[in-house]
C-alpha cells in the first residue's frame, strides 16, 4: 500500500503514461475544441514545478494556487504535493469583493507563494497590489516556461500518510471559511472509498465541470480519475451553464462512466436541454451520476431519470451522496447498481424531528443519500449528545479514516468540530453540523443544524420552503430563493427570493408576492411570512450553496433593492426602509 498520494499517483501516472489523458472542452467563436494532456506530460510538468518549488521553498510552506479549471491546475497541484509544499485551492478572484475571500484565506493559511496561468496572471497580480497586503509576495506563472528541471527533481523526505496533503477551505455557507487540513492517509483513503462506491477503475472516463477548488471537484472530479488509472474530460463552470446541454454531449462524445454535480445542474438540463437536443444523446455507458454537495431534491431525481432515459441513462446510475470538506469528501453513496431510495414521510412530525410514513401525495418526500461507505454514522442529539435510534432526527456524527486532522490554526474549533464524543464517551466523531436520520442503513439529510427554522416550538426546515416557493409560478422555476427567520418575539419565516421578471408576463408582483405567501400558509400552517422579490443578487458561496445566514444580515441591513415586498407589520416597523425600492 501506498504511504502517500504522491508515491500512489506517480505509480499511475508511470504505468498508464501514454494511453490515458486529461481532455479540456473549451467554447471558441469557432464552435468546441478540445485539448488533450497525457499522464507522461503531466508527471514531467508537475516535476518541473516541484523543483522550481523547492528551490524557491522550505517544505510545508503554504502554495495558493488561482487557475481557470483545466490540466494547469492539476499540474500546480501536484507539483505542489511533488515538492512536499502544502497547496492551497482557491477560486479566481474576479474582483476587489471576491479578492476579499481569497485574502482572508491567504492571510489565514500563511500563504508564501501564489501560484497561477499565465492567461491570469496579469489579473491576480493587478489584485494582490490592489490590496496592499502582499506586496512581497511572488506570483509565479507555470506554463510559460518551465519552473525548474524535471530530471533533477527528488521525493521529498519525510512524505508519509500523516504529512498535511493540502488544504481544503470550506465554502462558507453558514461561517467564515476554515482550513480543513487533509492528509496524504485522509486523501487516499477517501479517493478508495469514493472510487470503490462510484465502481471507478482504470476503464473510468469522468466529466466533470466542478471548479478544482471545491471538494467535490477536486475529489471526485480531478483527482479520482487519476487515482485508478482512468481519464479525464473537463469544462469550466461557466462553459456548463452557458450550455448545459455540452456536459452531456461530453458525456456521449467520450462514452462517460462516471460524473458528479450538485442537484441544480441536473435541474438546468431538465429546463435547458430541448428534445432535439436529448434524440443526439448517449448515456448508456455512465455507471455512476452522482448528486451531492447540496440538498438533493427527489423531484429532480424522478424528472432527470425519466426524461433522461431516452438517452440511455440507467435509473440505477443516478446515485444521490453526502459529503463534506471535513471528511475529505464522501461520507456515504446509494449502493452500485441500486437506483435511489426515497421516503415520504409527515411534515408535521418532521418539524418535531420525527420521521412518520405519510400516505403518497400527502407528505414531504426525502432523498436518502445512501449508506455510509467505510465511516461509521451515528445520529446524536446535539444538545445532550445521546445517540438516536433510527427514524429519529439528530445531527450527523461520523468516524473513519477519512476524516481530517482538523482547522488550520484553530484549535478551539477543531476540538469542538472533530474531537466531539457521545454521552456514552464513544468518539473522537467529526460533527458534520448537518441533521438527518438513519432509516434501514440509510442516511437521510434533512437540512442544516444553523439554518433550521423554529417557530413557536416547530422546526421549519429552510430548503422546504424554498422549493414549495419555487413551484408557484414559472417566474420562480429554477431562481434562487433564501428562507430564514427574522424578527423578534415571535420570529416570522422570510423569503428572499429571486424571479424572472419577463415570465410573470403581465401578472403584477404584488399578486405573485401573495400567492407565495398562501402557498408557505398552506403548506407549513405559518401565519404572515415575510416576502421579498428581487430580480438577482441572493448571495451564494463560491460552490454555489445558498448563504441562508448571509441572506438574512442583507435582508436586515436593508441591502436588496426588491421588485416587491410583503412584511407583516411588526417586522417591517424593526428595519430602515429599503434602498431603490421599485414595489408594484
């Protein structure tokens, strides 16, 4: 067995060197071109940058790395890991306000060099003085010429399953980001566990649009293919949701067996594919499609696997997942070749944490995200640490070997996220902060622990609202909405939600804005929710996760410039009036 990733990728890279490759897709005026990188340049490459890194570097030193996605990235990363550097992902900075997050990581992390394309270079270099901060730090481009030799590069010593691999910062959905530090036992044991789920081998043929410097990306994406032998093909973000139908005729073009994405990206081909469109697809070869990072929706589900099936898309491909940053990537994944398994259960009992059967059509259906792989699941309950039995509503603890050693830099944290144990004194457990159920060896994910809703003693979970929000009208199909509570003595649920404009076709904002509201009356029994419609601007971590929490400071700040509004007088009369208000 391997005692690193960078002694188990070499292996791969040396003894599929010239028949396996990673493939770029990228859109030109011209139409679709594709660049091909074969595992032999790739190992050179990522050698060249290892010395280049180590003449330049003491080992352990912090590496940003800031690529467009595309075989750069992976080169930088490993190189990174060649050198015994510890990389440090983060997404393209766009401007000064998403300069900010980066800066925060970088001053966080320690960062001593930042990394990048030579396409980017001009930009992130113009950022980085623009902040004033890191005047002496080098931006070092490495594609345009090689950063050292090849021939001359050594494995650094001391390389072994407990050396920091990289870091891995969160995305910030409900707190700052952290630095999860993942080592080289936790990254291959997690890329075992992922390939072994997903049945990857050295005949896998992954697409993938994830950016690299997501977990699920980097993971499932970029690093997974590489891991058992197999191939690459990416796009960037932006490529997928400019045509989502090119991820799919990726798929077709190259015969995929395996790909991951959030629930949205599923949604957006079901919305932006058109017939003629899915009569060119082939999906006959895809084992695994997985749907994770966030919540899963079981209409998605039963709409991708119907209409898809026209192209030869399994229903036993379709594989919903649970994983966070902390435990490397997977926690658990619906069994090979078992299709996913749902449960409809009472809405009313849900919001008391528990889990009732409910008749079909009659209650709230959940999305199981399959069994855990190699980690041992426990549901506790959060306030007295009890283990629950099944069927019963706590927060998601688990164990294994995949679990990082913790936050970078922040050992309070770390205690209380990684080293929590059971009343019973079992652990250490890494506390995932999601809440969910086991229910005959599956887990189920009902929300998130600091996003849940209380009213009046009832818990109100925020991703229910926001999809019977979005089934009201076709203003607000596929449009991001945030439901939070605000307010004091009682607390009001609030939705903070973006429409179409041109879809109302005539129908008044004021009328849409009511049939919201009597839609969450009716559906969760709420009296006077508090509705906000905007055309855009509900904010998102970099991964695309809704910032519930950050939503509401906006919301209380007065931040959004609605299309139109309905408060219940009581909240309305504890905010500033808002800013280019435009009611109708």
């Amino acid at each position: 067995m391997s005692t690193s990733f960078v002694h188990h990728v070499r292996a791969m890279l040396e003894r599929y060197a010239d028949r396996r490759h990673y493939t770029v897709v990228r859109e030109t005026r011209t139409g679709v071109v594709e660049e091909r990188t074969g595992y032999r340049e790739i190992d050179e490459r990522a050698r060249q940058v290892a010395d280049g890194l180590a003449r330049r570097l003491a080992a352990g030193s912090r590496v940003l790395l800031v690529y467009p996605s595309g075989a750069e990235f992976l080169v930088a990363f490993l190189g990174s890991l060649y050198a015994g550097m510890i990389p440090v992902p983060a997404p393209m900075p766009h401007d000064s306000r998403s300069m900010t997050r980066i800066s925060g990581i970088m001053i966080d992390a320690d960062v001593r060099l930042v990394l990048t394309a030579e396409q980017s270079a001009p930009g992130v270099t113009e950022l980085l003085r623009e902040d004033g901060r890191f005047d002496a730090l080098d931006c070092v481009v490495t594609d345009a010429a090689p950063l050292g030799d090849a021939a001359r590069w050594r494995m650094p010593e001391g390389v072994g399953p407990e050396t920091v691999a990289f870091l891995q910062y969160t995305s910030g959905s409900t707190s700052e980001p952290k630095g999860v530090v993942v080592t080289h036992a936790n990254l291959l044991a997690n890329e075992r566990e992922l390939t072994t789920a997903c049945a990857m081998d050295d005949g896998t043929v992954m697409v993938s649009w994830l950016p690299h410097f997501h977990d699920m990306g980097l993971m499932g994406g970029l690093l997974a293919p590489m891991f058992v032998g197999g191939a690459s093909v990416l796009m960037t973000p932006t490529h997928f949701i400019k045509r989502p139908v090119h991820w799919l005729q990726a798929m077709t073009r190259h015969r995929a067996t395996n790909t991951f994405a959030p629930d949205f990206a599923y949604d957006l081909c079901l919305r932006r594919v058109t017939d003629e469109q899915l009569r060119e697809l082939d999906l006959r070869t895809l084992r695994t499609c997985v749907n994770g990072a966030e919540p899963i929706r079981a209409q998605t589900i039963a709409d991708f696997t119907r209409r898809f099936a026209a192209s030869g898309l399994r229903p036993e491909a379709v594989k919903p997942g649970f994983g966070l940053a902390e435990a490397t990537l997977a926690v658990s994944a619906t069994p090979y070749e078992r299709a996913a398994v749902t449960c409809e259960v009472d809405r009313e009992a849900l919001a008391r944490h528990e889990i009732v059967p409910a008749p079909a059509g009659a209650g709230t259906v959940l999305v199981s995200s399959g069994r855990p792989i190699e980690q041992q699941v426990r549901i506790v309950d959060p306030r007295t640490r009890r283990v629950l039995a099944e069927r019963a509503v706590g927060e998601i603890w688990t164990r294994g070997a995949s679990i990082a050693r913790g936050y970078w830099n922040k050992p309070g944290e770390t205690r209380e996220t990684f080293g929590a144990h059971t009343i019973d004194g079992e652990g250490p457990f890494l506390r995932t902060g999601d809440l969910g159920f086991l229910m005959d060896g599956y887990l189920y994910v009902t929300g998130r622990l600091k996003d849940v809703i209380i009213v009046n003693g009832r818990n109100i979970y925020p991703q229910d609202v926001e999809q019977v929000v979005e089934s009201v009208h076709p203003a607000l199909r596929g449009r991001i909405g945030a439901a939070f509570a605000a307010g004091t003595d009682p607390e009001h649920v609030v939705i903070v939600q973006e429409i179409s404009v041109p879809q109302l076709r005539g129908l008044p904002a004021r009328e849409l804005a009511l049939q919201v509201r009597q839609a969450i009356v009716r559906t969760f029994d709420l009296s006077l929710p508090g509705i906000v419609l905007i055309a855009s601007g509900v904010p998102r971590t970099t991964s695309g996760k809704v910032r519930r929490r950050g939503c509401r400071d906006m919301f209380l700040a007065r931040e959004f410039t609605p299309v139109h509004e309905e408060l219940p007088p009581r909240l309305s009369a504890l905010l500033p009036e808002p800013v280019g208000a435009a009611r109708r």
